[in-house]
C-alpha cells in the first residue's frame, strides 16, 4: 500500500519551499567548512605545489600571509572542490592498484610522503610513488601526482601535454622529484565531469628543478627581507592579475 506523504501534510514538495531547505542547509556545511579552513594554521612554508606560479610577488604576499582582499578568500564552493579533488584521488589510486601498480600513498606512520629544505621553509607533499608496477617504458620507483580537472580544462591537458597546458603543475613535478630523487613521474589527470583518465610519463629534468629551486629561495629571502618582487605585469588588466586575491592591495602598492 502507497502512502501520501503529501496529502494533508500542508507540505508541498518542489518549488521555492525546497530551494528554501536547499540554500539553508547549503548555507550551514559551508559555514562549517569556511570555519574549519580558519582554524587550519596558515602555510609557514612555500610548498611546491607553489613554486611554478609565474608572479613572485604573489608567492611572497602568500608566504608572508599577506591578507587577500575583500570577498576574495576562499569560500565553500572552493572548499568544496577540493576536498571533492581528494576523493577522486582517491579512486584512481585505487584503481591504479587494481592495473597491477603498487603505489604507495603514505608512509609507515601513515602521513604523506614529502621533503622539507631550507630550515623548513620549503616544504612538499607528494601524492605518491609508484615502486613497482607494469611496463610503461620508465623504472620504478617513480612520482606519481594526481589531478582532478573539469572536462574543457583536462581535454587541454590531453591536447597539449602538461608542460605547456599546465606550467605550475610541470614545476611541482620537476620540483618534487628533485627533492624525492626520482628519475621520473607519473602525471594523472582526472576528468570529473567523465571520470576520463589522462596519464602522462614526465622526466626529469635537472635545469629546470634547478632554476625553480633558485627562485624559490628568492622568495624566501624576499618575504624575509620584506621586500616586494616586481609585478608580473605592467598593467592590472593583464589575466593573471584579474584572477589574483592580492590585486588590490599589489596595484596600491607604490613600489
Ligand atoms: S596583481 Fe598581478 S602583479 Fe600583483 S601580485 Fe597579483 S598577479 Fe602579481
């Protein structure tokens, strides 16, 4: 027997009533992760996911946790997408270990994998190495970093490889497996609109890991000096500008 749960309840369901419920409830988790993200402590390291950003000043506003400008923190929707980005890792790891890959994620402590440099003011993480696996043409162990893109960003990747597509990215692979001391990589890439796999083998290279570690410590001595880099660009019009949290208070800068 079908029971009405509409039927004299004075409850109508659909419409406004539940875009009400929705936007409340919404409302509440993102609240709650907005919180739990202040109560993190704030990065007192430049960590290699960083260090291909191509505006120094940048890098040493966020090391030296200059406040971002108004409205321009990160909100739920953000919060929300990365933490959607650790799940989906979490699946290709799997399901690169059902390929007959053995990748390890964590240490014996549990943690992640990762290095520290420069009395600790450069700091990595790495997603995992692959110590033994089937044969794509590269020796074991090797880095293995994972990325979750929406469909237009992760078909570019396909197109035109990661060094070109995805710079930053290129540069935390070079950086980390310069300091893990691996000769290669293993880049996947995660459509999360198709679930899609994009793998990709990444060499080392050691000229680049070289500059990228060479700008790194000019950071570092510069958010210590205080100083600020010059902009990457000379007008605040230019892409990279438009998108950046500090572009407010870089462009009122007077140096
Ligand atoms: S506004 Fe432009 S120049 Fe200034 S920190 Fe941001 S990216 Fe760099």
């Amino acid at each position: 027997m079908w029971v009405d749960l509409n039927h004299g309840s004075g409850f109508v369901y659909g419409g406004s009533r539940d875009r009400a419920v929705s936007d409340r409830i919404n409302g509440l988790i993102d609240a709650a992760l907005v919180d739990r993200q202040r109560q993190q402590q704030p990065r007192d390291y430049l960590g290699g996911s960083r260090i291909g950003e191509p505006c120094h000043r940048k890098l040493v506003y966020e090391l030296s946790h200059a406040p971002v400008d108004e409205g321009k923190g990160f909100d739920g929707r953000i919060l929300r997408i990365f933490e959607a980005g650790h799940t989906f890792e979490a699946l290709s790891i799997r399901w690169l270990r059902a390929a007959g890959f053995d990748l390890r994620d964590t240490g014996p402590d549990g943690g992640q994998f990762g290095f520290s440099i420069a009395g600790g003011r450069i700091r990595g993480h790495i997603d995992g190495a692959i110590v033994a696996g089937p044969d794509i043409g590269i020796a074991w162990p090797a880095l293995w970093e994972h990325k979750t893109l929406n469909a237009k960003s992760w078909s570019d990747v396909v197109k035109r490889g990661v060094a070109v597509s995805k710079p930053i990215y290129y540069a935390q692979l070079q950086i980390y497996m310069a300091y893990m001391e691996l000769g290669a990589a293993l880049f996947t890439a995660l459509n999360k609109d198709t679930q899609a796999l994009h793998h990709e083998v990444v060499p080392f290279d050691a000229a680049e890991a070289q500059a990228l570690s060479d700008k790194a410590v000019d950071i570092i001595l510069a958010a210590a000096a205080g100083e600020l880099p010059p902009r990457v660009a000379s007008n605040p019009d230019f892409y990279l500008c438009r998108w950046c949290a500090y572009a407010a208070r870089c462009w009122s800068a007077t140096q």
